[in-house]
C-alpha cells in the first residue's frame, strides 16, 4: 500500500513538472509582458530595464526554476489585464467556481445512479427505453446550447430563475459562498444543472451497462440459489461492485467539471475561474492562463490521486493483489 502511495506521488510529481514546464513556454510564447506592461510608446532602455528587473533576461532553465518555485508556493505574477496579484484573483474566483462544480456533481450522481439502476432493472420496458432516449439527448447536445435553451424556457418565458450572476452570498473567512442563501440557490439552480446534465447521462449509461454485465456473473447466480431477495441481490452485491469503474469517472469528471465549466460559466456569466480564464485569452493575460493551466492540472492528479485509493476501499482483489506483490 505504501509503494503504491509512493508510486503515485512520484508519477503525479512528474505529471506537475510537465504542466509546468507547458505553463512556463507559454509565458515565453504567447506575447511579451514587456509590451502589454509598458505598452506600445516605451522606449528601447524601458523595455530592456523591465525585462531585466523581471528577470527575462537570465537563461532558460533559470526562469524555469524561478517560475516553478514561485508556482510551488501559489504566486504566478500580477495580471496583465487588472494588474493585481493572480493567485488574489484565482482565491476570489475559485468558491464560485467549486460550489458550481459540487452542486452538479452532487445532482449528477444524486439522479444518474438510482435512474441507472431502473433502467437496468426495468431493461426493455417503456420507462427504460424513455430514459435511456433522454440520455442519448444529454449526451448529445452541446453544453453551450443546453443553457440557452433553459434560460429561454425557465429564464425568459416562465421568468423562475434568474439568467446570470451568482446572487447573494455571505462570508465565511475569506470564503465567498452563495449556498447559504435563497437568492444564491435560485442562481445557482440553472448552471448547476446545465453542467450536470452530460454528467448525469454518462454516469447513468454506465451504472446501467455495469449492472447489467454484474446481474450476468457467477456469484449473482448463486446468490439467487441460496434464495436471497431481489433487493438484497440488487442493491446488496450488484450494485456494490457496479460502483467501482463509476468511482473512477466520477472522480475524473468532477476534474473534468471545473476544467470544463468555461462554458457554462460564460454563458451565465458566473463570476468563476472559467469566466476569468475566457477574459484571460480575449486579452493574452498570460499569468492568469499559466495559473488556471497548473491549478486545473493539480485538481485533475489530486482526483486521480484519491480515485487510486478509493479502489482498495471498494474493491478487495486490489488489496490482495497489493499484497501478493510486495
């Protein structure tokens, strides 16, 4: 078990450096800091004096260093867009950002895994077969066009919730968070579920295919032989082993929501890394991308990290396995 932790720590280690290493070429290559900070009007010596007080002008490998040490510790420079500090602006905007990502999480397994669940043991009835043209629908169509439509219907024409924004929020510390406030729900309820929808069908798909495939097994059999109840077969041992592969897309699509909700979060003008990462392009603010780029690489092998260690929690061979190797 330890090697294992150990094994994992160095390959997400060098998966950090690599992403570094990206982020870093792109402060080289996409544009000059120089010339967004001074400006087009600024005089050859300006220029040459700011890259050396910046340290532009050392060799590679040393700003390498400087950049993955100073990322290390959460600094990434100042913004070129709002000249303030980008790590300030990426704590301003990430509990927007998280508490989006959690609620359709939470909506997506909430609703995908019990609608999964029917569809597999219902498979072949009409209320399966509606499910599962619902999912090819989620799955489907765009994300873009998914909260068009529901600030069309339940925005515009019904008039329920509110388009964009994040509403009310209340201050815990430094956290800015909207989930203990009405108006902060009823702004959250249309993102939320805009970005949940792909989510839901996928994990409802593949607790559907997963159950059906377990129901086929051996130990299903028997358990029917030894005379246990439907439900105590259902939900006491086929479901328990469908969980183990959605374990891993769900921990990798929770990553997935907060590098993805760049959409979502343009089209409701949620106030999250998202939004700040699309303003960042629109004005070359490189710094903010650089950041955006590392942060997003850490949830991701943080979620893979867990994800590793969920599965001897769930599934036994794996521990056994462990053993016999060590």
């Amino acid at each position: 078990m330890l090697f294992f932790i150990l094994r994992r720590l160095a390959q997400a280690l060098a998966v950090m450096v690599v992403v570094a290493l990206v982020a870093f070429v792109l402060f080289q290559h996409v544009g000059d800091p120089v010339v967004f900070l001074l400006g087009q009007d600024a005089t050859a010596a300006q220029r040459l004096a700011l890259r050396a007080e910046l340290g532009l002008d050392r060799p590679f490998f040393i700003q390498f260093f400087h950049f993955a040490a100073n990322a290390v510790q959460g600094e990434f420079g100042l913004s070129l867009r709002q000249g303030a500090k980008v790590s300030r602006l990426l704590a301003e905007r990430f509990p927007a950002t998280l508490e989006l990502t959690l609620v359709a999480a939470a909506l997506a397994l909430a609703l995908g895994i019990p609608m999964g669940v029917v569809a597999a043991l219902k498979r072949g009835r009409w209320f399966s077969q509606v499910l599962m043209a619902v999912s090819l629908l989620g799955v489907s169509l765009p994300t873009f066009l998914i909260g068009i439509v529901l600030i069309l219907v339940f925005s515009v024409t019904l008039g329920w919730f509110p388009s964009f924004g994040r509403g009310e929020t209340v201050a815990l510390g430094w956290w800015q968070t909207g989930l203990l406030t009405r108006d902060g729900w009823h702004h959250i309820a249309l993102p939320a579920v805009t970005l949940a929808i792909f989510q839901l069908t996928l994990v409802m798909r593949l607790v559907r295919a997963e159950m059906l495939e377990v129901l086929k097994s051996d130990y299903i059999r028997f358990a029917r032989a030894r005379g246990l109840s439907q439900r105590s077969i259902h939900f006491g041992h086929a479901l328990k082993n469908t969980l183990v592969p959605v374990i891993t897309i769900t921990g990798l699509q929770i990553g997935s929501l907060i590098a993805f909700a760049i959409i979502t979060e343009t089209v409701f003008q949620w106030p999250g890394m998202g939004l700040l990462f699309v303003q960042a392009v629109t004005f070359a603010d490189v710094p903010v991308m650089a950041a955006y780029l590392c942060l997003v690489a850490l949830i991701f092998v943080t979620i893979n990290l867990v994800v590793d260690l969920l599965y001897f929690v769930v599934d036994p061979r794996l521990r056994v396995g462990a053993l016999g190797a060590s």
